[in-house]
C-alpha cells in the first residue's frame, strides 16, 4: 500500500471533521490495520440492534442512518457523508447498535472497517496513535448532536438545535474515492505499531 | 471563559501546588482517574489554569467559541441546552466533579459551545486550553478526560435517539381497530371501483 495515499486521506479526514490535535501519521495507523471494503447503494451495513463489532470510515459515498419506529418501519434520522466514522458510539459504551446504516452511494459506497480488536491495541495508548484515533472519534460525533432534530423525519416533532451546523456539500467525494482506488493491497507495510506492555496485557 | 465570573485564574496561569495542598489527592479521588497515577496527576494539574467559579455566574456560554475545556474539580454546574424560548424548551442536566465542559475545545479547532453552563454554587475547576494541550500526546490524565468525554457524548447521542423515536411514536396515528374479515382495503375499493375482471 502507498502509505502517501492513506495519509492524505487522513489529512483530509482531520481537516473536515476540523479535528485538534490529530496527526495524519497517528491516525494512519489505525486506518491501516482497517479492511477496504466497497459496497453498493442499498446496502445494509450493520442493523439496529446488532452488536458494535467494530468503526466504519467513509471515505466515498453516503451513508443512510435509519431508526425503527414504534411501527417497526425504519425511518431515516440523517445521511452522513464522506469523509466521517459511524458505527463509534457501539465501540465507545458497548452497546447493541442504536441504528441501522444503509449505503446511499451515489455510485459505490466505499469505508475502512476498523474491527474492535484492532481498535483496542490503539484506542487506550497514551501517544499521538491513541490521542490521534480518541480526538477524531470525538470530532466525528460532535457533529452528529443535534442532527437528527434536523431530519425531514423528524422536522418539527422536536425543537432543532439553533447551533447545528450542516454539513458541506461532498464534492470531494470522487477524489476521496479517486484515492482510495489507487490502494492495490491494504496492508500496512511501512509504518509498525509498537506495542507496550499494557496493550499486550489488553491483547491476552 | 466570560469575563468576571472567574478568581483566582489569569491567561496563562499554572496551578501553583504548594498553595493548592491536597488538589492531586482530590483528583485522584474522582473515578475518572482511578487508573491514573499520582505523577500523571500532577503533571496534568501543573499545566491548568486553577479557576474558581462563583455561585450564579456563567462559565460558559451556549454558542460562543470555546478555547478551552474546564475539568470540574468541586462543586455543582448546572449545563442548559435549549434556547429556552417558547418553542425551545430548555433542557438542563447537572455538572458534577470529574465532568468536564467546553470539551469540544479538547477535540476540534473552531467548534462552539452548545450549551449554556452556570455555577450553581462556588466551585473550582481546572481549564484545559486548547493552546497547552491541543498537542499533547503522552499525558494519561488528559487521555482519561477524553476517553470519558467520549462516553459522555455517546450517552448524549443515544438519548437524543430515543428522543426521536419518543416524538415519532407520540405522533403516530392512534391504532384502529381491524377490519371485519371480509371487509378489508380492497374489498371496500372493489366494491366502490368494480371488479376489474
């Protein structure tokens, strides 16, 4: 893998979710432990209810955040759009997913599965991978508060949120893609995680 | 951080610990720390700026940027989301030691504050600038704080779920009784339309 190309994308990654103190070499890292995967339009990524096994970066495409109503239909709560996570707040407390996420595309739906297990080894360290992952994480979601007041579901059931912020338009959506494409073989082969004492304890 | 509703801090200050005698044993009380040694503590609280919050003042104010987070140490702050007017109730939650506010500081560059944060009684706290930590990379004090931020906003998240899913079901139609066998949709349409056949 061009390890040039994973770092521009987590360039790009840092610099719209605006996040602070996250470097693109931190980040890197655990992207590059992530699985490429590509799916099509109405694709279901992981339902509601289902266990967080593990975070999703989008990196091309859109993604649909549905909930269950009391009628069992699902509804659509937001639309996230590249480059962001989903599929964090299971990993952060554990729990089932609160969601269902649904590829929109246009086109492809490209992401990075970050499985659990690998998340683990980088999530807890105390240096610029664990500042890096912990800090985009959080950026990601501070995004998503209030969001769902502003869903067309949702519209004037509950008071909008006067600081929400919408996101901008994804036009970088095909470079990112672009980008991503030019990965042949997602391996990490250039930068090595050392891993400490306690992140062996956490392997055991 | 209004003017003001501060004592006892200034731009750029530190904690000067020999005046503040037992700060790291009250840090290290707080669950949030419990995995947290004594020197990471300190290390922490000597790049703070000490800040005492009077009871009835505003530490924060909902839609102004923020450059800085605040570590609650003692004390009770009161964070209130909502505009407040009549088509915005307010929601308030309370802010106990070991919460920390203005988090976004922590995690973003130029995000705002989103909620409204008032002293409900004196408190003390410790400010977290965005400038002092934005690059700090090796504290385990500083990973504690954002890895119970994370939790906090995921909690935030989820509620806010079950919030649309509450004004979802509040709003759907009150269930009707079945139809009589016989006497469904299509039935009552075929009799109105005819039989195509």
């Amino acid at each position: 893998m061009k390890v040039e190309v994973l770092l521009e994308l987590c360039n790009r990654l840092i610099r719209d979710l605006d996040v602070q103190g996250a470097t693109s070499r931190g980040l890197a890292v655990a992207m590059g432990l992530g699985e490429l995967r590509q799916v099509e339009p109405g694709t279901v990524i992981f339902e509601e209810g289902a266990p967080p096994e593990a975070v999703y970066v989008l990196i091309q495409g859109r993604v649909r955040v549905e909930l269950q109503d009391s009628q069992g239909q699902r509804r659509e709560l937001t639309t996230l759009r590249s480059p962001t996570l989903f599929g964090q707040m299971g990993y952060i407390d554990l729990s089932p997913r609160s969601a269902t996420c649904v590829a929109q595309g246009p086109g492809a739906t490209s992401f990075i599965v970050l499985e659990r297990q690998v998340l683990e080894m980088i999530f807890h360290r105390t240096d610029e991978l664990g500042t890096s992952l912990r800090r985009t994480i959080a950026a990601s979601l501070l995004p998503l508060v209030g969001a769902a007041r502003e869903s067309d579901a949702v519209d004037s059931l509950l008071p909008r949120d006067p600081f929400y912020r919408p996101p901008q338009d994804d036009a970088q959506d095909s470079e990112l893609g672009r980008l991503a494409s030019t990965i042949q073989d997602w391996e990490l082969d250039e930068v090595e995680v050392v891993y400490t004492e306690a992140d062996q304890r956490r392997r055991r | 951080m209004l003017p003001g509703t501060t004592l006892g801090s200034r731009p750029g200050a530190t904690v000067d610990l020999a005046a503040m005698p037992g700060l790291v044993d009250q840090l290290a009380a707080l669950p949030l720390f419990r995995n947290v040694d004594r020197d990471a503590l300190t290390a922490l609280v000597t790049r703070c700026e000490p800040v005492r919050l009077m009871a009835g003042s505003v530490v924060l104010r909902r839609g102004d940027p923020v450059d800085a987070a605040i570590l609650l140490v003692s004390g009770q702050l009161q964070s209130s989301g909502g505009s407040g007017g009549p088509d915005e109730p307010e929601v308030t939650a309370p802010v106990r030691p070991g919460d920390t506010v203005g988090a976004a500081a922590l995690f973003t560059r130029s995000r705002r504050q989103d909620a409204t944060v008032t002293a409900e009684v004196d408190s003390f706290g410790l400010r977290l600038t965005r400038g002092r930590f934005g690059g700090v990379h090796d504290s385990p004090a500083l990973a504690a704080i954002e890895r119970s931020q994370l939790a906090a906003l995921a909690r935030r998240l989820r509620n806010e779920n079950r919030a649309v899913r509450r004004a979802w079901k509040a709003a759907a139609p009150e269930p009707t009784a079945a139809a009589p066998s016989g006497d469904s949709l299509f039935d009552r349409l075929r009799r109105l339309l005819g039989s195509a056949s």
